[in-house]
C-alpha cells in the first residue's frame, strides 16, 4: 500500500489480524486486488455494485 494503510494488530485476540486504518486509506483499491485470499473489501465496492456499474455502462453505449 502506498498510503500505509493496512497494519497488524499485535494485542488481544485477533493478534496477527489485518486491519485497515480508514484515515490512510485513499480507496485506490491496491490491497484489494493484492489480497490472495480475498479477506479485503473496499466500502462501496463489492460484486453487487461492481456489475450493475458494468451493466449501466453498457445500457449508456
């Protein structure tokens, strides 16, 4: 990530867990699209909204 975002938690029960900080996050959607096992999920964009953009589009041409 460019902007530093994602972290480990090193405390408490989820140590070692992933954790996005939402101020460093500027939604270019990096991590997502690095993410192997698909554990990110960018706000605003999962598969749902991702097609009906696609969709639209398509009806617009």
């Amino acid at each position: 990530c460019p902007y530093s975002a994602p972290s480990l938690l090193e405390e408490g029960p989820f140590t070692g867990k992933a954790k996005i900080n939402p101020v460093l996050c500027k939604g270019c959607g990096l991590c997502v699209a690095s993410c192997r096992s698909g554990a990110i999920k960018l706000k605003g964009f999962d598969n749902d909204q991702i097609f009906a953009q696609i969709f639209a589009m398509n009806e617009a041409v």
